[in-house]
C-alpha cells in the first residue's frame, strides 16, 4: 500500500514558481527509508496502539486522502508552522472527472454540508537519533475555510497536540512513519464545512478547508532532517526506482469514489500546489507562501476519517435464487449476495451500486457496476415497479418491469461502468427526457444489462446478455 523511494533531488526541469510564492526547494530530501505505520495515538487517553490504523474497510469513512506519490519530505525546525488548505465537497459540488481514468472522477459531489472529524493520519520523515532525543512532538490545527495562502494567517478552529512521536534510527538515520489520531472521546472532533461554507459557489480551489502543522519540540532542528512527506501530486507517473505508475485521482480511496476501496491512494480534492508558512525567521522572505517550484506539488500527506452520515441510496433486491426469487437459468447460478447471475468472466456476477444524493433539486445519483465482462457493452435500464420472483432476462434474471426505459449506454472498462458520466444530464433529468418525469417521494428500479456473446449452460444461443441484481431508490424533492 505504502511506497519508499529512492530518487534524486532533481528529476525534471523546474518549474516556474507562481507570482507570490518563493521556491523553497533546499528543504527537500528524497524518502530513502521504508513508509512504516507506527500506530494510533488516542487523544484522550494519551496512550499508542502501535501498529494499528483508523483505515480501514468497515471502520470510518474516508472522505479525504491525499497520500499519493510519496517520494520526498520537507525538513521543518521548532517554531514554523506550514498552513496549507484542499477541499471537502458539499452535496452541490460539481463532478470533475478524472485527467487519467475514463469512469472515474478527480472531483465529485458530497453527501453533506458539514461533517464531523473523528480522526485524521500524518506521515513524515526524522533522522533523529537516540542523543536528540528522539522523541518528537507535532502540533496539529484545522479551520473550515482558509484561501488567502499569500497575505493571511490561517485561523484555527481547533489545535490538537501529538506528543512521543518516534524519530530516526538509534545511530540517527531515516525512518519514516504513518501516524493515526484518535479523537474519539477527546472531545477534540471537529467540525469541518463542505466546500469551506457549505455550499459550492466555486471555482474549487477556493472552496477549502485549512490545515496546519508544525514541530512543538524544541528538539526538531534542521539538522534532524524532521518534517512532512510531500504527496498528493495528481500528475506523477512514476521515478527510475519504481517504474512506471497510474496516478491517482482526487477521490481515490475516499467515500466519494466509485466504485470505494479504502486501500487506494489519493491526491486530494483540489488541493493547491502552495503552502504558507508563518512563525519563522529562516525561510526566505519569512511569513508568506511557498512552493518547491512545481516538482513535486508542494502539498502533504493528510487523511481525514469520519462518519460522513451517507445513507445508502440504493436498496438491493433480486438476487437470483434468494428470497423466493427465480433461479439463474443458464447454469450459471452466482455465489455473491446483491449481484446478477454469474457470467464467463466472472463466476461471483456483475453487481449495482449507487453514491450520491436521488433529490429532484440535487440531483447527484451515480451509479456503477462491477464485474461485467471487461468491454461490454452496457445499458442502465429504469422501470416503475418491480417483477415479484423475476423473469428470465438472457443469461440473467430481471425484477425490474413496469414503464422501461433506457437511461445511460455505454462500454464497460475493466467490467465496470460509473454513469451518468461527465457531461450526461443527470438520472432524473435523463428519465424526464425519455418521457418519465419522476415525481417527489416516487420509488424507480433500476439494472444494467450487458452483452456477453459466451452462452452458458446450454441456453439458447439468442441468450447473449447478462444483468445485475435490480436496485430501488426513492426520489426525495
């Protein structure tokens, strides 16, 4: 999950540095040692469990991840504190999609216009040894909004002290950690505004939340080679020692993304290629803001976890041979729970699920499916009831009936589809369209079906598509 590298300081040709920021690029050093997760630090009791993590796929909800491409660190001394801001997106935040995936997005909707903080993750680097000492202490502070990174100070809403970081190695060389916080039963949670107020106005980059952070042992000199590993750069593509890389997408690894794993890395929804640093006499022109002269993007590695409230939109129903429904008929029965009939790529089904908001007056369903055959061609089907027990659909079991119509066709890739996509009106704008206007407090059905030319199990030769398990949401106004 985690990557170390080993890469020299200079990579590629600098680039030029923005009006108002000053290239601090002498404070970059290069991870040599291996990213290593020392535990949760649990506010309120001030105690470790060591070797544990807050991330985790039944645990709280990411809902930002900025811990890509972790190649450098950044040397801070006591007493500097660097401010820098990213983004949490509000139910009305629009989907920007991503630079790299063709079904994936850097930016997406929120499912809420604040949300509660229950812990966050920091990563650095020290070569502080045993005579230092070595251990480190780090004062941490968020605010709701923060945009100004040039003329202003950002201004804490909340400040929480990390004491007994571990440092370097015995003979005072580099070692690199992941820190969790715990802030349950603190009473140290924070509350942070989606889209810094909590409603996007835009553009994204000025629609932040601040954080800061900042060495609060004296002990943290320049000379200990102390300070934040540097990651979240959206365009990085990989270095001599690692090969070639995918890079990240803003949503990765978050609750926004589509379809969710927890164990992707991120590079932050929007998050800015600048810092501010403040309380220092060292830097070059003191207080102001900072860069590294755009390689790598001056931002830092930081998750946010909390329970986001998000209910799930879509209610799962018929699934073949369960709950009185018709079994699958080509011999291909699945062996997953809320997934269609299994088919010749894959023998668990293809499976729907929905993020987002079904509201008529903010629209922000998504939906997405999968393992569907790699390129199939696939269509998202709407129908205003539901068939009790199911028909036989192709290769699959249909439960979806009523008025039918076609939403959103497209071509899987990598047996997944996310729809609609960017550009495409919205599900209930898209429904209207096809002539069914969706009313307040309506409930509509929905499956994909998709081509697959293998007929299994002796079906007749016609029966060359498969489907999903059917899923009903309620439209709210």
């Amino acid at each position: 999950m985690f990557r170390s590298f080993a890469i020299p300081l200079v990579v590629a040709a600098i680039a030029a540095v923005a009006p108002g920021q000053t290239n601090v690029r002498q404070r970059l050093l290069p991870v040599t040692a291996p990213v290593r997760h020392a535990g949760t630090f649990h506010v309120a009791t001030g105690t470790w469990t060591r070797k544990s993590s807050l991330a985790n796929l039944v645990g709280p909800d990411v809902i930002y991840n900025n811990t890509c491409a972790a190649a450098y660190f950044s040397r801070q001394q006591y007493g500097e504190k660097w401010q820098h801001r990213s983004c949490l997106p509000s139910p009305s935040h629009p989907t920007v999609p991503s630079a790299y995936y063709p079904q994936r997005n850097d930016e997406a909707p929120g499912c809420a216009t604040s949300y509660t903080i229950d812990g966050f993750e920091f990563a650095y680097c020290s070569s502080a040894g045993l005579g230092t000492p070595n251990h480190i202490d780090y004062l941490f502070e968020f605010a709701d909004s923060y945009t100004d990174c040039a003329n202003v100070d950002m201004i804490a809403t909340t400040s929480i002290l990390v004491t007994g970081l571990p440092g370097g190695t015995q003979t005072g060389s580099q070692s690199c950690w992941i820190i969790d916080v715990d802030l349950a039963g603190s009473g140290q949670s924070f509350v942070l505004q989606g889209d810094g107020d909590g409603t996007y106005s835009g553009p994204s980059t000025s629609e932040q939340f601040g954080w800061s952070f900042g060495p609060a042992s004296a002990n943290v000199t320049l000379a200990t080679f102390t300070g934040p590993i540097i990651s979240g750069d959206f365009t990085w593509t990989g270095g001599s020692t690692t090969g070639p890389l995918t890079p990240c997408s803003g949503t990765d690894g978050t609750l926004w993304d589509a379809p969710v794993s927890l164990l992707e890395e991120g590079t932050g929804m929007a998050s800015n290629d600048f810092f501010r640093a403040t309380r220092n006499a060292s830097l070059p022109n003191g207080p102001g803001c900072y860069s590294y002269g755009g390689n790598p993007h001056a931002d830092f590695w930081l998750k946010l976890f909390g329970d986001a409230g998000c209910a799930d939109p879509m209610t799962s129903l018929c699934t073949p041979g369960v709950a009185g429904v018709i079994p699958c008929p080509c011999q291909n029965a699945n062996s997953a729970y809320d997934s269609g009939c299994s088919n010749s790529f894959s023998v668990g089904g293809a499976s729907l699920s929905a993020t987002g908001t079904p509201s008529l007056s903010v629209d922000t369903l998504q939906f997405t499916t999968q393992r569907e055959l790699p390129q199939a061609m696939s269509v998202l089907a709407q129908g205003t009831s539901v068939i009790p027990g199911g028909v036989v659909y192709g290769q699959g079991v249909r439960c979806v009936g009523g008025s039918l119509v076609r939403l959103y066709a497209v071509d899987a890739v990598g047996g997944s589809i996310s729809v609609p996509r960017a550009g495409d009106p919205s599900v209930s704008a898209r429904s209207a369209q096809r002539g069914d206007t969706i009313p307040a407090g309506a409930t509509r059905f929905y499956l994909v079906y998709y081509w697959t030319p293998h007929v299994q199990g002796g079906c007749p030769p016609t029966s060359t598509f498969n489907c999903t398990q059917t899923g009903s949401i309620v439209w709210a106004p």
